[in-house]
C-alpha cells in the first residue's frame, strides 16, 4: 500500500459533499443575520431617549422641560439612586420615568427617602414589580385600557382644569383614604394621587406616559395635565435609571438564576430540547448490521500484523494467546470429529484428541486451555507448541 493510498482514499468527503451536509447550517445563520439587520433597520428609528426631557425625538419630553422652565421650574435630570434621594424635598418634585426598572433595594431605599419628604413622587406607568414597594395599597389591573384618551371623572382640580387626556394604560386599585382616583376606563382610574401620611407631600401614579411626549403634548389636554402635575412644586428632578448606577448592581441575597429574567431561562430549557432532538435524529439508527464495502482493499497479513502491534503496545499476551489458542481449538475441531459448537468445551474436546493423537491428556489441557504465557518468550513458545499440534494431528 502506497504513502498516497493511506493519506488519502476514496471515503475523503469531497467539496461537493461536504457544501451539501453544511448547506443548512448556513441558510440557516444567513437567514438569522438578514432578520437581524432587518429588525434593527425597523427600530433604528424608534424611541430614541424615549422620556428624556433633554431629547426632541417624538418620544422624548424636552418639550414639557421648556414648558416648564418658562414658568419658573427648574428640570434637573438625574440617573443613578443616589441623585435622586439627594434630590427629594418639599419643594422638588421627583418623576420616576422607569419604576419598573429599578431593582428591589433601590425600590426601597427610594420610597423610604419620599414617603415623609413632604416632595410630590410622580410613578410613570409603574406595574407590578414597583408598585408594592413604591405605591403600598395600590395594585394595577392585568387588563389595560383600550381607550388611549379619557375623560377626568374627578374632583382633582389639575384633572378637571386639563379635561380630557391621554392617559389610558394601566389600570389602578387602591385602599389608600383620600385618594383622588381619575381617568376611569371600564371603572378603574388609569392616574391616582396617593396623600402622604403625614405631612403635605402625595404620589401620583400615572397609568401611560403620552401626556409627557413630544408628539403627544398638544393634544387633548396633556399639556395642561402634564404641566400641572409636574410644576407643583419650583423644582423638577427626572429620574432615568441608567446601567451605569452601581447601587443596580447589589443582588442582595439573590442568586445568578434569581437575576436572569424568566424568558431566558425558558429560552435555554427550549435549547437544549432542541439540542437533543438534533443528536437524536443525526444519532446511528438501532438495528441489524449493514455489510460495508471497504474503501480500499487490505490483506489479512497486514491486519494481523497490525493488531500483533496493538497487544504487544498493550503488552495484552492474555488477549492473544486466548486468541491463538481459540483458532487452534476451532481449525482442530472438525478434524477429529467434534462439532464446532463443542470446540472450545474441554470435556468435549480434549478426549477426542488424545484419543487420535495417542498423547497425554493434561498437556494438550494446559497447551489448549492453560493459563496465559508470563513474557513474550513464553507466548512465542506457546505459538510453536500450537502451530506443531495442530501440524500432528493434521499428519495423523
């Protein structure tokens, strides 16, 4: 066999092969790279500092922070927790853009620095994850309203001087006494104002953000309602919780898994699911074994030569003498008249040897079913010893 023949034969997969097994890999990823070109070309344009009151995007509310200033508030922007608890007082109020953000100690701490700070806290469409930590004894409803412009419906006098508003979204419950509930869709207020327990100091929750956008401002009454609820007090500190706040970074006492959101946890259940099922189907089938031609053609010698070589690296002598003396027991069988199902049985076997070969019964034992050879020297000798009996009783 030539160097040609061992470092490439006709079982190498060829380029046309090898395209064909890896063409759906790579239809697969081309088509996951276009889709997400294809998504972020969509969003590229949609809400850029959506509810910065420094951006003139159409979600942005840098329209409301001039408003403002042209009556005298003051619009500070602050983003990390720290700036915010230093900013509330009795004259400041405190808009939370993003209370679902926050993580639960910020939560806390937070509340704990407005609940008596006689300021106003304004919640921007806060759910269940912040409201019952930030806004105790109000719960919002799994249901959101369909309506996006509503009616006040209230004695609140900011609601009642901006009449109708964009308000609709979430939908609020509360127990709070002396809360003013406005803008009911389907009977649920979709903006509470929540007194303080003590001092002069209250929380509104607002159920959508669209009275503070730019595009959204001069519509209905959302200027109006937006300007009274913000410039309540001669100061204005616009919460935007950013990554780079270190105060988020504090688990607490939760744990990696506790941090991951839900849909990741499921989308790596789904993975692995998927993994599984693709090693099963590219897994060997079960079932009878299916004759192969080789590739090439190799001569016994060479494959008794080569696994010669594996029990000698192995130093396997118990392997290959059981193997020498199996084909000797298998090739003498027939020749003295034993079946080949009782050749490797020694009650079988050796009487019927001895009797033919005139011999001593516990030689051909030990040389036919003894005990494995000590070194190679003795395997050698067992070798010969096997190849002269079975030339004997051929001869016989």
């Amino acid at each position: 066999m030539t160097e040609a023949t061992l470092t490439t034969t006709s079982a190498s997969p060829t380029g046309r092969q090898v395209w064909t097994r890896a063409r759906g890999i790579v239809i697969a990823l081309v088509i996951l790279l276009a889709a997400a070109v294809a998504i972020a070309a969509v969003r590229s344009n949609a809400q850029h500092g959506r509810l910065d009151p420094r951006s003139t995007d159409p979600y942005g509310s840098r329209a409301v922070a001039e408003l403002l200033a042209e009556r005298g508030v003051s619009t500070r922007l602050v983003t990390t927790l720290d700036e915010a608890r230093a900013a509330a007082g009795s004259d400041t109020t405190l808009l939370i853009a993003a209370p679902d953000l926050l993580t639960e100690r910020q939560q806390t701490l937070l509340h704990t620095a407005t609940e008596n700070s006689d300021g106003r806290t304004i919640l921007i469409s806060p759910g269940s994850p912040s409201l019952g930590t930030l806004a105790p004894k109000v719960t919002a409803d799994p249901a959101v309203s369909f309506d996006s412009t509503l009616s006040p419906d209230c004695t609140l006098p900011a609601a009642q001087r901006a009449g109708s508003a964009d308000t609709g979204g979430v939908r609020y419950t509360t127990t709070v006494q002396g809360a003013d509930a406005c803008y009911p869709s389907d009977g649920l207020p979709t903006l509470l104002r929540l007194p303080a327990t003590s001092g002069s100091g209250d929380t509104v929750v607002l159920g959508a953000p669209d009275i503070l956008y730019n595009d959204r401002l001069d519509e209905q009454g959302n200027a109006s309602l937006a300007l009274q609820l913000l410039g309540s007090r001669s100061h204005l500190a616009w919460y935007l919780p950013s990554l780079s706040d270190t105060s988020a970074t504090d688990a607490g006492d939760q744990s990696f898994f506790d941090l991951l959101p839900s849909g990741w946890l499921w989308g790596t259940l789904q993975l692995f699911i998927a993994a599984a099922l693709a090693a099963l189907r590219r897994a060997r089938r079960l079932g009878p074994l299916v004759p192969e031609r080789l590739p090439v053609a190799i001569r016994a010698s060479e494959t008794v030569e080569g696994r010669a070589r594996l029990y000698r690296k192995a130093n396997a002598r118990d392997r290959a003498a059981s193997g020498l003396r199996s084909t000797t027991r298998t090739r003498l069988a027939p020749l003295i008249g034993v079946s080949p199902a009782q050749a490797h049985a020694p009650e079988a076997l050796l009487p019927a040897l001895s009797a033919h070969l005139q011999g001593d019964g516990q030689a051909l034992h030990s040389l036919l079913f003894g005990p494995p050879p000590r070194d190679d020297a003795a395997l050698i000798a067992l070798a010969d010893q096997l190849d002269a009996l079975e030339r004997e009783v051929r001869r016989s």
